[in-house]
C-alpha cells in the first residue's frame, strides 16, 4: 500500500468522520483495526502476525507493532476521508457568483466614472443638472467602454483570488498546484493555442448562424445580442491600447476565471463525479457565465481542453497559458481587423471544411499526446499517490512523493509539436502577409 495523505492535509475538507484517537500500538492487536480493509490488505497483515508469533524479543515486535499501527492508522484516516468540494450546488453557486461579482465590478466602474465627472464639473464651479447627469450615464458605455471594462476585469480578478485563498486556506498553492510546467507542455500548449483557437471560431460561425437562424428572431431574444462579448468590445480595437486591451481581455480572465473554475469548481466535481462527468459539468458553467447561447456552445470543446490540459500537467499555470493565448490571439486580432480594412472579420474567418478538419484532427493528436505524457506522483516505493479520488493537488511533503511523466516517447512529444507548431507559423505567416498587404484576406 502506498502512502496516503490524511484528512489534516486537507484543512478545509474534513473527514465525515475522524479516526479513532485510541492508542494506536494497543489497537493494533485487535481484529477492529483490519475493518474496512481489501482482502490483499488482511492477508498481508495476517502474514505479519504470523511472522511476528515465531520471532523473539519485545522490543522487536513493539517496534514490528508500532510500524503497522501506523500503516492502519493511515489506511483507516484514508477510508474515513471525504472527497473535497465543492459538489453540485456550492458549484453552481460559484458560477452564479461569478455572474454576480462582474456586475458588482460594473456597478463600482459606473458609479466610480460617474463620480469622477461629478467632480470634475463641481471643480469649475459648475453643478450639473438633472439632464445633464442623466446624458452622463446615457452616454457613459460608449466614451468610458475601456475604463468600465478595465474596472470590472479589476474588481472580477482580485475578487477571485481573495475568494480562492478564503475557500482553499493555508495550502491554496498545492491544492491548485502552483508549480513550474514541464518544457514539452509548454510547448505543446503553445503550438496547439492557435489550431484549437482555429476549431472555436469556426464552431463559433457554425453556432452563431443557427442560432440567427432559428432562435434569434422568437420573442425575447434579442436581449441575448445586448450580452455577446465578441460584439461589445468590437469597438475598443481602435480606440484601445495594444497592452491595455491584452490584460483586460487576456490576462485578467486567465487568471481569475482559471482559478474558480478549474481550481475550485474542477477539484471538487472531478474529486466527487469522477474525470469524465467532473470536466463536463465544470466546462458547461465554464461556458454558461459567457450568456449568449451561441457563445455558450462554441466554448464547450475549448473548455473541455483546457481542463485537459490541467489534469494532465497538474498546475494551475498551464490552463492559465492556454487561456491567455487563446484571449491573447483574439486580441491581436480585434486590432487587426479594426485598423487594416483588408482583414475584416478575420476574427471569425470564413474557413474552408477542411481548414476545420486539419485544426480539429492536430487538436485531438495533441489532446492524446499530453495525456500520454501525463504527470503522476509516485512514492518512494515506486506506487502511484492517490490521496482516494481524482486529483491535480500536490501531496504534502510528508508523503515523499516525487514527480514523473508517464511513459510517453520523446520523438512523438518532440513530432506533435512540431506538426502543430508548423500549422500555427503557417497561420501567423499568411496573418503578417495579410497585414503587410501582400496578400489578400
């Protein structure tokens, strides 16, 4: 058996029982010790017993004694553990936070900006009339977009990580897994940013015309056009800096949205549903905070990835990487096509069948070349660390579980990234080609 974790390395989930805090050398001669033990596990320690009944000295054998107690005393603090949280409800209530945090963030940008220009028209020696502020707040989206955005994004980001200390205490850094990457995922991640952001905006195209199809027109609807974010920051990629535009749309999202979704929400669905109803239950609130249904739908197989790319690394980094790409592209190119006419809608781009296919097929050789390459704790006698449920979280050091990459070849590593990095330098050639007015879009 392994070493295990107890249930004091995991402060904010508690066993739904505690072990026994009876003298554990005196417990070790019962039979009550073996409950809940597997048949390999009392065969084992029947073997002992019998091993010890034929050798001589006390001390010996308290000392035999005190080394199984402890073993038992593991097993059975694990088989009282609990899998950590949040379930169901507490994490649709993060999603719902969420939702509920970025009009906060609105709230505080609009009072803050309306505060402002207040100010500034008492410091003239004026005082605005009625009419007056009400044209401030009518107009307010439209001249103040980037500054209530970068408010918002502020409120939204710090909101997260103050939340995600409170919820996951004093080892928020290993349960996230706070850790340096391993280089072949750091590159394969970044020559798949661009392919899988290729797959999305055409699912993308494919989502947004059914539902201009079919569902745009019924009654109600059209409240769900006030909420696409593709369309409402349109407008900042003329008037926005280049590096402003990058942390507000790329950064702050990586960052706080990673964190509650894949850190907290993730761990504690994927620990309690299992792998495969875990990601898809986190990905679906994942996409379900971005509103518009066409939107929804076409983050899904992005979502689904990037909770991949998670589990396989085991650091909250490297979903926070692909994030940021992913935004990080979507910014260059709002700024593309906002000051080079030749290049508009190159944002959703028309793209043949087989563009899609080619992007769909590298993102999925990608997808099974990093689970292949997967990370694992492994103890000093060589077994697999599993604290008893799925996981990405580090073991404490107690433990002695060290760091390994499952067996995946180096030549199919080193062959995937650079199949996928040749597919996005293709890309980012015919991008500066378009912007250089070499070719055309």
């Amino acid at each position: 058996m392994p070493d295990q974790t107890t249930p004091e390395d995991h402060p904010n989930d508690r066993p739904a029982q505690a072990a026994e805090d009876s003298p554990w050398i005196e417990a070790a001669s019962n039979a009550d010790v073996e409950d809940g033990l597997d048949a390999a596990d009392r065969a084992e320690v029947a073997a002992f017993r019998e091993n010890l009944a034929t050798a001589g000295g006390r001390s010996a054998e308290q000392d035999e004694l005190a080394k199984l107690a402890e073993r038992l005393k593991a097993q059975r603090s694990q088989l009282a553990a609990r899998p950590p949280g949040p379930g169901i409800p507490e994490a649709v209530g993060w999603m719902l936070g969420v939702l509920v945090v970025h009009v906060i963030g609105m709230v505080v940008a609009v009072f803050g900006l309306l505060t402002f220009q207040v100010a500034e028209i008492t410091s003239r020696g004026g005082t605005p009339s009625i009419a007056e502020f009400q044209a401030m707040i009518m107009t307010l989206p439209e001249t103040f977009a980037l500054e209530l955005m970068t408010i918002e994004m502020l409120v939204f980001l710090v909101a997260a990580v103050v939340a995600t200390r409170l919820r996951l205490g004093p080892r928020t850094s290993h349960l996230l897994g706070i850790r340096s990457l391993e280089m072949s995922h750091v590159l394969m991640i970044a020559a798949v940013s661009i392919p899988i952001s290729l797959m999305c905006g055409g699912f993308h195209q494919f989502t947004l015309s059914v539902w201009n199809e079919f569902f745009a027109h019924l009654p109600g609807m059209s409240f769900f056009d006030h909420l696409n974010v593709n369309e409402s920051i349109k407008p900042l990629g003329r008037t926005a800096p280049l590096g402003l535009l990058f942390l507000v749309v790329a950064v702050a999202p990586a960052i706080g949205e990673e964190v509650i979704f894949r850190g907290i929400i993730g761990r504690g669905l994927v620990a309690r549903h299992g792998i495969l109803a875990g990601v898809i239950m986190t990905s679906v609130l994942f996409a379900a905070v971005h509103i518009h249904p066409a939107h929804v739908v076409a983050l899904l197989p992005l979502a689904f990835f990037i909770h991949l790319v998670y589990l396989v690394t085991r650091s909250i980094l490297a979903p926070m990487l692909l994030h940021l790409l992913n935004n990080s592209l979507a910014v260059v190119l709002l700024k593309a096509t906002a000051t080079v006419p030749a290049l508009e809608g190159a944002s959703e781009p028309e793209m043949p069948w087989y563009v899609l296919l080619i992007s769909a097929s590298i993102v999925g050789l990608v997808a099974w070349t990093l689970w292949k390459s997967r990370v694992v704790y492994r103890t000093e006698d060589g077994e697999l660390w599993n604290p008893g449920y799925p996981t990405v979280e580090m073991p404490s050091e107690s433990v002695g579980a060290s760091l390994a990459m499952t067996g995946c070849p180096v030549g199919l590593r080193r062959g995937v990234i650079g199949l996928a990095g040749t597919y996005s330098l293709v890309f980012v050639v015919s991008l500066v080609l378009m912007l250089t007015g070499h070719i055309s879009a």
